[in-house]
C-alpha cells in the first residue's frame, strides 16, 4: 500500500487547512523551551506516582472489606477460631507503624506533590511561561504539518 492509499484509507495524520504555530512569549529560546518540557516531564511522572498511590491505597482497601467478608462467611461456616485470628492479626492493620492508607496518600500530597506542583508552576511563570506543554505543543505543530 503507498501513502496515497493509506491515507485515503485511514486519513491523514497531518493538519489541512489552517493551523496555528504555538506563540512563544518573547525571550524563550529552544533550550528553555526543552529545559521546561523537562520539569513538566517530571511533574507528569509525579502525577502518575500519586495515581498508583492513589491506587494502592483504593486495593488495600478493597482488600480489607473483601477480608471482612471473608471472616463472616469463615463464621458461618464455623471456624470461628480461625476466624478470630484473621479478624485479630489482619482487619485493620496499618500498613506502615501507625499509618493506614490514607494517611501515605494525605502525606504524599501535602508533603511532595502539592509542593511539586506549585514550585513547577512558579518556575515555569518566572521563566515567563505558564504553559505546562509548550514543547508538546511545538511537537505536535511539527508533526502535524502538511507534506
């Protein structure tokens, strides 16, 4: 198949008709553009480790009321023994000392990534853009243009 068929086909990647190249406020050369795709590369990733934070602290506790049910049926079905050792050692224990869940996620945000995020973001204004993803944007007007 030539690109002719393959677009005709699947459609073109590329933009028709107008487009508009991403304005860059005045004094930001290429290498702080890169420099601050950069930070906002790290933020993203900040993001996604809070998400499986997020995550983990959602299974635990999914785990722990799956484990509850697990008790009340071992109850039914009379091994009450073993379920006292369950209930004892494993319903509601911190994950960490003196911590469940949700307090890694509550530490997680006030003590890294809110700061993250706001330190990024002031940087990013004081190096005179606000944008997070002015190098994307630049990547996309690249890529999109027309043969």
């Amino acid at each position: 198949m030539d690109v002719d068929e393959a677009v005709e086909r699947y459609g073109s990647a590329k933009r028709v008709g107008s487009h508009e190249t991403p304005t860059r406020p005045g004094g930001l050369d290429d290498a702080a553009v890169t420099a601050l795709g950069k930070l906002s590369e790290a933020l993203e990733v900040v993001e996604h480790a809070r998400g499986m934070l997020y995550a983990f602290h959602r299974l635990t506790g999914r785990a722990d009321a799956t484990l509850q049910r697990a008790v009340a049926l071992m109850r039914e079905a009379g091994l009450n023994t073993q379920a006292d050792v369950v209930e004892e050692c494993v319903v509601g224990r911190n994950v960490l000392p003196g911590m469940w869940t949700f307090q890694l996620v509550e530490a997680y945000d006030e003590c890294y990534w809110s700061v993250f995020r706001e330190v990024v973001d002031r940087v990013r204004e004081e190096a005179g853009d606000p944008e997070r993803h002015r190098y994307e944007a630049e990547m996309k007007e690249r890529e999109q243009r027309p043969r």
